[in-house]
C-alpha cells in the first residue's frame, strides 16, 4: 500500500472520513454504536487510513496497535451492519476525484476489512 497514500493525496482521505461520517450520522442501524460526539471518531478514522495507505503513523503513535478486529469486538457487527457501513464508505469514495486504479485498490482494502470486522 506504499505509494497509495501520495497518489490519493493527504486531503482527499481527511474529505472521504468526512463524508463517511455524515453518512454514519443518518445511519439508524450505525449512529447508535457510535459515540455522541463524532468528531473525535472521525480523526481516528482519518489517521487510521493515512498510516493504512502508507502515510505517517500518527494514529498508532497516539493509539498503538490498530489491532482492529479486536477494537470492534464490542459492537454487534452482522451482515447488515457491514452494509451500511460499505455503502458510506462508497458514498464518501465516490463523492471524491481518484484515478480508477486508485480507488479500486482502495475499495479491494475497504471490502476485505469490512468482511473481517463482522464478529457475529
Ligand atoms: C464493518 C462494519 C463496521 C462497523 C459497524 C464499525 C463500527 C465502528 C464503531 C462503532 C467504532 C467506534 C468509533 C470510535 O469511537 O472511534 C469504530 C471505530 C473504528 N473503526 Fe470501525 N466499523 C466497521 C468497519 C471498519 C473498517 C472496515 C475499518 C477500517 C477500514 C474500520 C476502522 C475503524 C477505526 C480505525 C476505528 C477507531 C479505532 C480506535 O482507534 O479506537 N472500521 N468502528
């Protein structure tokens, strides 16, 4: 995933966590499982996928290991829930310019994760 982070470009992932969680906000199943206050949220999601896309490692500077599956663990994440969550993701990728090769790749990595995060 090295040079993925240049080529989306530092801006554009901070505009897809954005995007992503103006979606959570209006996601009946997935805003309850997220805290009140959003904002905190979205810079550890922001930081996760610049260190993830092989930018700086800020987030496990502040946060450790990502260790992923297991920060999920106390959310009940199920066929549906990982649906929801696709699909705001894929808004917020497609509300951005990317080369195609770019956003596929990223797509591939969000899909995989996703299948990995579901725990029931
Ligand atoms: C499959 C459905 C998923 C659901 C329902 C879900 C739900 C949540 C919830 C409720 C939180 C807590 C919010 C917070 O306090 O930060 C969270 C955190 C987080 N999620 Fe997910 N998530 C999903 C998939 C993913 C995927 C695929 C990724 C990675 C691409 C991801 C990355 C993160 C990160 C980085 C955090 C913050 C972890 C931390 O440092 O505490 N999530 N997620």
């Amino acid at each position: 995933m090295n040079n993925l982070y240049h080529q989306i470009g530092h801006d554009n992932i901070l505009k897809i966590a954005h995007l992503f969680y103006e979606g959570i906000k209006e996601d009946e199943i997935l805003k309850p499982m997220y805290p009140k206050d959003l904002i905190p949220a979205e810079e550890r999601f922001a930081l996760f996928l610049v260190q993830v896309f092989g930018g700086p490692t800020t987030y496990s500077d502040q946060r450790g290991h990502p260790r992923l599956r297991m920060r999920h663990f106390p959310y009940e994440i199920d066929m549906k829930a990982r649906e929801n969550w696709m699909l705001h993701i894929t808004n917020a990728m497609n509300a951005i310019e990317l080369e195609e090769g770019v956003r596929a790749s990223m797509m591939t990595y969000f899909e995989r994760a996703s299948v990995h995060m579901m725990n029931k």
